[in-house]
C-alpha cells in the first residue's frame, strides 16, 4: 500500500485526495488547517471562453478545466454521489460599451469549435434576458452563453472529501525531510501532494525553497432573494462584479481582489457595500433583500499571474501546485486531478512543461562555505 498524504483540502487538494483513493493500492490522507481557504469563500463561475488574457498555456488550461467537470460530475454520478455543487445554468455577459458584445460574441464563436460545452450564444434585448432573470437592469443589450456554469466551492471540496473517504486531519502541518524519508506531522508517507494554495512558502521554507507566491483577499456578500433562482444565469458585467445565483432564493455578489491585504481575513463593509451598490445597478431590489453572509477568504497569485504545478525541484516524490489565482475553481479540479496522475506516475491532460513549477519554487542557495 503506498501512503499519500495531501496537505490542503480546497480545490486541488479535495480532487487529488478523490481521484488517488480511487486507486486500490492507495491509501490518502488529508491534511487540513481550513482557515482563509480561497475555495470555501468562493462562488464561483466557470465560463473562461471570454477571456482576453494573452497567456495562451493559460487559456488552454482553463478551458480544459472547464470541460473537465462534466468528466468529474460523470465519474461522481457513476459512484452515485450528489453534485449539487454544479448547475449550468448559462451566464451573461455585460459590456459598458454594448458594441463590443459582437466582437466578445465571435471571439467565443470561433472558440466554441475546440469547446463545444459554451453551448448556444445569443445577443439579448433587456426584455429577452428578462425570460431567464427577471428585473435586470442597467443594459440595453447583452449576450448569453448557454454553457456557463457556476460552483460552490465549499459544498464541492465537502463532496469530493467525502467521497475520498480518506482520513481527514483537520489541523496545520507540516512536512519535514529526513534522508529519503518524507514526515507530515511527523508520520511518515511514501508521496506528498502540497495543495495549501497561498501557504505553499510558508509549508517549504523551512524546507530551504523561495516561492513567487502571494496572498490575494477575495471577499463576497450573500443575498436570500424571494425568488426561485435555481436555474438563473451567472450575471457577468465588466470589471470585479459578479452577480452569481445559486439554488433556493440564494444569490451572491463579489468578489474583491485586494493584493495588498497579506492573509487578513476581516471583513471589510467597506468594500463589500461598494460591490453591492454597483450590483443595484443591475438589480435594485439588492438594496431591500435580506444579506446572509460575507464570505472572506486568500486566494494565491503569481508575479506574472500564472498558475503552476509539478515535481517540488530536489524533492523527491512531493508534488505541489499553487497560483490558480481568480480561475482557480475553472482550473483546480484539472490541476488536482493532474498531481493525482503524477503521483501514480501516469501521464495527464496538461504538460506540465507549460506550467513549470522550477519559475515559481526555488531552493535557496546555500551561503558558501569560506573561510575569508
Ligand atoms: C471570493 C472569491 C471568489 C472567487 N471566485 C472565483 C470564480 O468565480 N471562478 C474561479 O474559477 N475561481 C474563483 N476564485 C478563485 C478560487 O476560489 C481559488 O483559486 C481556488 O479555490 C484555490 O484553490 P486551492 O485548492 O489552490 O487553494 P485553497 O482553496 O486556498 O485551499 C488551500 C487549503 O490548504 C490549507 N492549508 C494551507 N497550509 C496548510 C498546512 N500547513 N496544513 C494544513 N492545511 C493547510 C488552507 O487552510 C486551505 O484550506 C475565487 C476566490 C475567492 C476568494
């Protein structure tokens, strides 16, 4: 039996954790602090078709990511598991200057032949997109995509934990070295997955590495609408604003990307009335409905915003992945699925020469040893 330990149990880490204990010759467990956690804090939406980002490795990442939750919803179902934390209920997509909507509408036109799941594309009147969510304002025009999809992130990691039924360690660890042997909190494992997201300098300093990774507050509102919003399309306008609906009435509205609050996780009304009354903008009636939460949590980021994943340099079997930034719950399932793989030493989706960890995780030099 080899011994895997995961360290981090969002988004990479729940889906490595599921997908190694589906291996016979496996046995997982996970590690898990849970504190500041980017997946649990996140609403998320799954819809990178419209990206303009020039990085083109990224862009395949993300869209494969993307395709593959129909393969994990698949391979759930199969084990007769829930996934409620997935609907596609489509999204749309808003532009301060509505001309530009044709130009979004062929660059996903021409997109939709390698990702066919962006479904149905159309450009809808205020009265038309009124049909799918009604009293949205604030536009004249704007264009839906079928194939959006949005995720809850928290329900998602509880889900594939669960199904993993791998032991679940609910504190801070940590992974020490001895000779060839690999310790986490002190017991010993043949492999280590690090998925600990913006921690992932904290977890190898001791361990001598330097890591181009940084924490990044996201925090959103949740709203209990009296609508029935179940099948609600994601609202997308320009800039940081979501309006993403999810099940029974439940709606939220984020999210903050602030690089300059370190790992603060306090709620900050400030910002978070800001985002609420620029989403009035597009639904008023967000001034009178009842708030049920704020949600805080780090997401990581890279210098050049690139996510990575791989073998940790000079560490033998510890794999490790980190800076999924603001499309961490598009591309973490793929990620996560991916050190899986590498673990079992299988090939996977990506190659991994497009997301090279050696950029992002360094093992300081060591002080030469002179006498003058
Ligand atoms: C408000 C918000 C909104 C977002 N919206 C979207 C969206 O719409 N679409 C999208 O694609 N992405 C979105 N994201 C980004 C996405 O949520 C993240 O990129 C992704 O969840 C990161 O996953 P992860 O598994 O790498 O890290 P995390 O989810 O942060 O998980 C890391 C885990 O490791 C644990 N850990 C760290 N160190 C240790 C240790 N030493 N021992 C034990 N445990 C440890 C942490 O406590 C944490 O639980 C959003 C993020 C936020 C915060």
């Amino acid at each position: 039996m080899k011994k895997v330990a995961v360290i981090g149990a969002g988004i990479v880490g729940s889906t490595a954790a599921y997908y190694l204990s589906k291996s016979p010759d496996v046995e997982v467990t996970v590690f898990d602090d849970g504190k500041g956690q980017a997946t649990k804090a996140a609403a998320g939406i799954i819809s990178p078709w419209f990206s303009k980002r020039r990085n083109k490795a990224w862009y395949r990442m993300a869209r494969r990511g993307a395709d593959f939750y129909q393969v994990l919803i698949a391979d759930l179902k199969a084990a007769g598991i829930q996934t409620d934390f997935y609907q596609q209920t489509g999204v749309y997509l808003l532009k301060r200057d509505e001309s530009k909507l044709q130009e979004l509408y062929d660059l996903a036109a021409n997109r939709r032949e390698e990702s066919p799941l962006i479904g149905d594309l159309s450009l809808l009147s205020l009265q038309e997109a009124h049909e799918k969510f009604p009293d949205l304002q604030g536009f004249e025009r704007l264009l839906y995509a079928s194939g959006g999809a949005r995720v809850e992130g928290a329900l998602l990691t509880e889900t594939l934990v669960k199904a993993s039924k791998a032991e679940l360690v609910e504190k801070k660890a940590s992974l020490t070295v001895d000779g060839e042997q690999l310790f986490v909190d002190g017991r010993s494992f043949d492999c280590v997955i690090l998925a600990v997201g913006a921690w992932l300098g904290e977890i190898l300093q001791p361990l001598g590495y330097k890591t181009d990774v940084r924490p990044q507050k996201g925090q959103l509102r949740d709203f209990k609408l009296a609508d029935q919003t179940d099948d609600y399309p994601v609202v997308m306008p320009e800039g940081e604003l979501d309006i993403i609906p999810f099940l029974a009435g439940k709606v939220s509205v984020g999210a903050s990307h602030e690089n300059d609050q370190g790992f603060d996780l306090t709620v900050d009304k400030m910002v978070l009335n800001q985002l609420q009354q620029e989403a009035e903008t597009y639904l008023p009636r967000l001034a009178t409905t009842e708030i049920l939460g704020e949600r805080v949590g780090t997401r990581a980021y890279t210098s050049d915003f690139a996510p990575f994943f791989g073998a940790v340099p000079d560490l033998p079997h510890v794999y490790a992945a980190s800076g999924l930034g603001s499309s961490g719950l598009t591309t973490g399932p793929l990620i996560g699925r991916q050190l899986a793989q590498m673990a079992l030493g299988e090939a996977g989706f990506l190659n991994p020469a497009d997301y090279p960890i050696e950029r992002y995780v360094k093992k300081k030099a060591l002080k030469e040893d002179k006498c003058f």
